[in-house]
C-alpha cells in the first residue's frame, strides 16, 4: 500500500512516521508514506498555495491550482481507491472505518489548513472526507497521521504478533481487558490471581468477562451496534 499525503507543513509530519510501528512498517515495505510539499506545485513566484476567500471574510482559502497539480501527478504514475480530505465536517473515523481502509488500495490524503480548501476541490477531486474527532485542529495534518496509524498497524505484518489488532478495544465493538506485568504484588496492589495460574482457557473467559464489563461500563454505546 501507499500512502500519499498533500500539506502546506510538511515537517509537521517528519515525526510520526519516523518511529517505531510506523518506521518498521515502511522498512520492512508493507506501506510507502511519502509526503508531498504542496508548495512545489505552486505555479507563481511566490510559491503561495492560498488566496483570499471570493466574497471576504477572515481567513485563507488553500488554492485549486496546486493541489490539483499535485493529485494529477500522482494519478498519472499509479492507480489510488481514494483520495481524502482531512476535514472536521469529514465522516467520523472509527474502528470500522480504519478496518476497510487497511484492506483496500493506495490513498491520498490532502491536509486542509487555513479556512479550508477551495470547495471545487472537495467536489471534484476528492472521494471520501475524513475526521479525526468532534473538534477543530488547526490543520489536517494531525489528523492525517492518525488516520494512517490507524490504517497501517492493521495491515498484516505490520504487528509482530498478527492477532494483537485483533484483540484491541473497538474490534468486536468490545473495549480492551486490562492487562498487569511485573512484579504481582507491588506495595500490596495485588494483580488478579486468575491471570498466574497459566490456565488459558480460564484466562481468555476472564479477558473476554471482562471486556464485556468494560464496555458497558465505559461505553455502552458500543454495544448497541
Ligand atoms: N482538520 C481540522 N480539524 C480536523 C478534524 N477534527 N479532523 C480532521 N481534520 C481536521
């Protein structure tokens, strides 16, 4: 798979994928990230990437021009299944969401900043809008790291033991188990006895006890899906 992303900031994503899970995954070449600096697709002087919004108003709209320039290029040398736009308005990131994502083909992601994009952008050279939360970033950029963390610990290989992702909080609409190490007693907070007694059977019914109680706890909602 790879993963193309667009931004005015291209620094603000050196360091989420050049670190552990993320590193690993494009060392061992399970998935490409390339970022892509929206400014080399400036066709003025300036390199400016942005204008002032048609009609007024506070705030700086990202320009068609280069972003078009730049998702052409990238069509033009491979197939993609989808090119995103990071946007707070987007359809709301979830497990499920991440899931499919994995399983499917090259994406672009284009990080919006300022007021947002020229809207001819989103209606015709975008095919699915994505949010990270209820809240509003100063940019896409954020949000497009963690939309494609969510994608590549998935993709199989990435983790060292494949069926960790299987076990964590949202697959099953199940929140995670809670889970002890070293040492079993610490200062009298004793950890339960079920997980030492090496029984598997016995500790996978109490995880999967667990989760259930968990997640209506802490998240109910989850259970009515
Ligand atoms: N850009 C600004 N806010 C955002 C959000 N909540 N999700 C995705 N992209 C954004």
């Amino acid at each position: 798979m790879r993963i193309d992303i667009i931004t005015c900031l291209p620094r603000l994503l050196d360091s989420p994928f050049s670190h552990s899970i993320l590193k690993r995954a494009q060392d061992k070449g399970l998935v490409e990230v390339v970022v892509h600096d929206l400014r080399d697709y400036s066709t003025d002087k300036q390199k400016s990437v942005d204008d002032y919004a048609f009609g007024g108003g506070a705030g700086m709209v990202l320009s068609i021009e280069p972003i078009d320039g730049c998702i052409s290029k990238l069509k033009g040398e491979r197939e993609y299944d989808e090119v995103i736009y990071m946007s707070p308005d987007g359809e709301l990131l979830d497990q499920k969401m991440a899931n499919r994502l994995s399983i499917g083909g090259n994406m672009i992601i284009l990080c919006g900043h300022y007021k947002g994009v020229d809207e001819r952008v989103r209606e015709h050279l975008i095919t699915k809008e994505v949010s990270i939360g209820d809240y509003v970033l100063s940019g896409g950029e954020l949000g497009a790291a963690v939309l494609a963390d969510s994608i590549i610990r998935l993709i199989p290989g990435v983790l060292s033991d494949e069926t960790s992702a299987l076990t964590d909080t949202f697959q099953d609409n199940l929140v995670a188990p809670p889970v002890y190490t070293r040492p079993a007693d610490y200062k009298g907070l004793i950890v339960p006895e079920i997980l030492l007694s090496g029984h598997e059977k016995k500790i996978n019914d109490w995880r999967y006890e667990q989760s259930v109680e968990r997640t209506k706890e802490r998240r109910p909602g989850l259970l009515d899906d």
